[in-house]
C-alpha cells in the first residue's frame, strides 16, 4: 500500500457517503455475514482474522498513517488522491479533520469468537459507531475489512475440510494418531503476493501443525500470541528440490551417490523427504531404494519419498504397497499396516481434497493405515474447491460474504433499515433488518433480526471500542475451540 493514508483505504464511493446519509444520523448498526455458500457439501465457513486486522490496521495502520500525522499532512495526503478521483467540490473534508482531532476511531466492533464454525446467514461481526458525529465511519470501514477478512476465512475453511477428512481416516485406522501432522501448506510460491501467502498459511495452521511458509510463524505469534516454538506449531521440513537432484545426477549420471550422502553424510540424524521423480521415479522406488535399504534402516529419522507429477492416486497407493513389499512394516492395534518408520511418502502435487480421500480410502481398502502417506497441500487447492466435477474458486462470493447497514438512529428515531431486490430471485442479497442477535438453538447458531436495540446477550461480544482492543484470544484458545485441544 505504500503507506497510504488510511482514510484513503476504501473504494470512492466510501468518500462521499458521509453527505448523502439523511440529516440528523447519529448512529448505525452494520453486520458481517457469511449469506450463502456455494459449495454443496459446506454449508459453514470458519470465522478467523479478524484480531489481526484490528491490530494491525485499526490500531497500528491507523496510528501511524492517520493519527500520527499532522493536520497538514493528512489534508495534503487526503486532498491530493480525492481531487484526483472525484473533484474537490464532491467531498466533505470536514469529517475527515474532525476524525483527525478526536485523535482514535469511535467504533464498537462485536463478533463471534474466532475459530466459530458459523452457518450461512449468521452475522460473524456488528459494527456501530460510538460517538453520534461519525456514523459515517460505520460503512466507511466495509472495504479494508472486507479486502483483508475474506481469504483468511476461506482459507481456514478449506484447512478444515482437510482435517475433518485427515481426522476421520486417522480414527478409523491409527493408533490414535491426531490428524494435525496429516498435511503441510505447500502454497506460498502460488499466491498472489507475500501477505496472502503469510494468512493463507496462518489460517492453515489453525488445523494443521505443518507450514513451508516460514514468515506465517511469525505473524501468528505477533497477532495471536501463537507461541510457536512451545506448542510446535509452523513445523516445516529438510527436503531436496529437482535443481539439487540433478545438480548431483550432473557429476556421475546416478541418482544412488547423492541417496546415500543424504542418508549417512548430510542429515543422518534428521528426517527429511527427498522428491524422486526428477528422471525415473520407479526406477528410483524399485531399483535404488532396494539398494540404500541397509542405510535407509541404520537412519536415524524417516526418508520421504516424494513423487512430483503423474497420477497423484494410481502412484501414492503403489508407492506404499512397494515400500511394504521392500522394507515392511507392523500392524496396529486396528489391524492396519504402517510402513517401517525409517520410510514414507509425501506427495505435493494435485492434493485435492476429493484426490486426499480418495488415496486413503483406497489404502484402507488396501490394510494400510492413513499416516503411511502425508500430503503438501499448494496453491491451487487454497485458490479452488473441486466439488463434483465443478471448480469453485475462492472468492468473497464463495461464502457471499457482505456487509449490511441495518439500522439508524435518525433525529432520535430508532429505524430499521434493509435491502430486499425485487429482482433477486435467488434472495441472495436480501439483508437482515434491524439489530440481530446470535445465539445457540439445540446446539446451532441462530440468529433473530428486527430488533430495535443491539442486544445485551448475544454471541456478538465487544473485541474493539474507541480504538482499544477489548477482547484477545491466543491462537491456541482459537484452536482448542475447532477441536477441543484435539
């Protein structure tokens, strides 16, 4: 954003909102909702992020590009991009001094607690404003929340839908092994920039233990007092890349040499997966492995076997009746083979959640167990859902994610106010009216509008007034509340 001001951080038409609300406005109440999915299976989005964009934007953004900033400076900053956009006459700068001279944002926000699995049409957050002169900054705030909320839901979303499945087959056929080491965020290269792939990945991190994507760890310990290295959360991996592989394939033609230097010389104490595809990958299963058995199972950690391309479900489920057949294994309590712990497989190519399933079911029919095998999870399965046969892309509308103003107080009278298009036949963007509350109903969330006050015993509780932040959770509490500390 290149320090922009922050009043700045909106669409236009945010800008000239303030003069066109009816005279006499003095408060208004605006909701957060999840409206409808388009998935046919999920019909809940996890609720995360929103701690850190209070921190990071309404507090610290904020702070230091608007607050922090002389009169003359925000004004300079302020009129230069909005004669730009819409001609001095067309915005009331007024507003923007006064907010200016309060020196905080008089904004209440209430929500969910994060980590809430919150069904389609429940309102995740209730914004109003606190002080009767900025009613304004109430639907101001709908762009920058939108912009940086969205994705990380989504996100926490599909890292879910990965561990309900990873958790059902890790049940069904471990020892009680937790499904949190089941899969890693392989994503970052695909992202579109830096800040996507750091909450793509801390969004990730709420079901899974593993990350590729280092500077996720970081951003979770500052935003959610994560505590990484304590709870042995951002875990990632010693692994080769094809440039390595074939660097040292250059030197003598054979991929055995650098096998073995990996084992006994380069990490003989470490466990590390190694991608084996980069010429012959069942030359490499079949022929070298065979060969390195006598190192393999003097090492002291795990070598994972990682194939790169080809038919993600046909290979994984060969690769492990191979790896059976050559280095064997035991049988659990459940009567399911695990490989000898010295071997394994990761794929990271084509991990879909339909392709994920459909390999452990295809070993469970097979006697193995599901933690034979882990998955690297890229961009591609954080950006789109297979779902049938159909691609459904990850975007706000995935969710139908909108904000709402529902009601006002106007002269000091109390007014609902709603959106219902005649020619929404779908009653997609129909709103809610009034103040809602949310509250739970034999064990689901609920939520009841066309109320003429915000509600004092709603789910929806005070996490940021005046510019202070009231409410914290730690990144561990936001877990323990998906799976019980599970």
């Amino acid at each position: 954003m290149n320090n922009t001001m922050a009043l700045l951080l909106s669409d236009t038409y945010k800008q000239c909102h303030s003069r066109m609300y009816p005279k006499g406005l003095t408060k208004l109440v605006s909701y957060w909702v999840p409206r409808r999915s388009m998935l046919e299976n999920r019909n809940k989005m996890v609720f995360f992020g929103l701690q850190a964009f209070i921190k990071e934007y309404l507090m610290g953004y904020f702070q230091e590009n608007f607050f922090d900033l002389t009169e003359d400076e925000m004004v300079s900053l302020y009129t230069d991009s909005m004669d730009i956009q819409i001609g001095k006459d067309n915005y009331d700068l007024d507003k923007i001094v006064q907010l200016h001279k309060l020196g905080y944002l008089p904004l209440e926000i209430r929500a969910l607690s994060e980590g809430t699995l919150v069904p389609m049409g429940v309102p995740c957050i209730e914004i109003t404003n606190t002080n009767d002169d900025f009613a304004w900054l109430v639907q101001w705030i709908e762009c920058i929340l939108q912009v940086e909320l969205w994705k990380p839901c989504c996100h926490a979303t599909i890292g879910h839908m990965y561990r309900e499945i990873a958790d059902y087959w890790y049940d069904k056929t471990t020892d009680g092994l937790s499904g949190d080491m089941a899969c890693a965020d392989f994503g970052m290269r695909g992202m579109s920039c830096m800040d996507e792939a750091v909450r793509c990945s801390a969004s990730w991190l709420l079901s899974f233990n593993k990350t590729s994507t280092i500077p996720a760890i970081n951003y979770i310990d500052k935003y959610y007092n994560a505590d990484c290295k304590k709870n042995g959360i951002g875990l990632g991996a010693v692994s080769t890349e094809h440039s390595v592989m074939g660097a040292n394939f250059s030197i003598d033609g054979d991929e055995i040499t650098f096998v073995k230097r990996l084992l006994t010389e380069l990490y003989p104490n470490t466990s590390f997966s190694m991608v084996s595809d980069t010429y012959d990958y069942w030359n490499m299963i079949n022929n070298i492995l065979p060969q390195c058995k006598e190192e393999i199972m003097n090492h002291n950690g795990k070598l994972l076997v990682r194939p790169d391309s080809g038919d993600i479900v046909e290979i994984s489920v060969k690769t492990v009746e191979r790896l059976w057949d050559i280095f064997g294994g035991s049988i659990n309590s459940k009567g399911y083979k695990e490989l000898n712990p010295h071997i394994g497989i990761i794929y990271g190519d084509g991990c879909t959640l339909s392709n994920v399933e459909t390999i452990w079911r295809e070993l469970e029919k097979r006697g193995f167990a599901a933690n034979n095998i882990a998955y690297g999870v890229g961009a591609f399965c954080f950006t789109a859902i297979m779902e049938n046969g159909k691609m459904i892309v990850a975007t706000r509308d995935t969710f139908g994610i909108a904000m709402k103003a529902t009601y006002g107080v106007i002269d000091g009278k109390k007014l609902m106010i709603f959106k219902d298009p005649k020619t929404d036949t779908s009653h997609l963007k129909k709103s809610h009216k009034g103040c809602c509350k949310v509250y739970y109903e034999d064990g689901e969330l609920k939520c009841q509008d066309q109320l003429l006050e915000m509600s004092d015993d709603s789910l929806l509780t005070t996490v940021f007034k005046n510019g202070e932040l009231i409410r914290e959770d730690s990144f561990m509490d936001i877990r323990n509340r998906m799976y019980g500390g599970k």
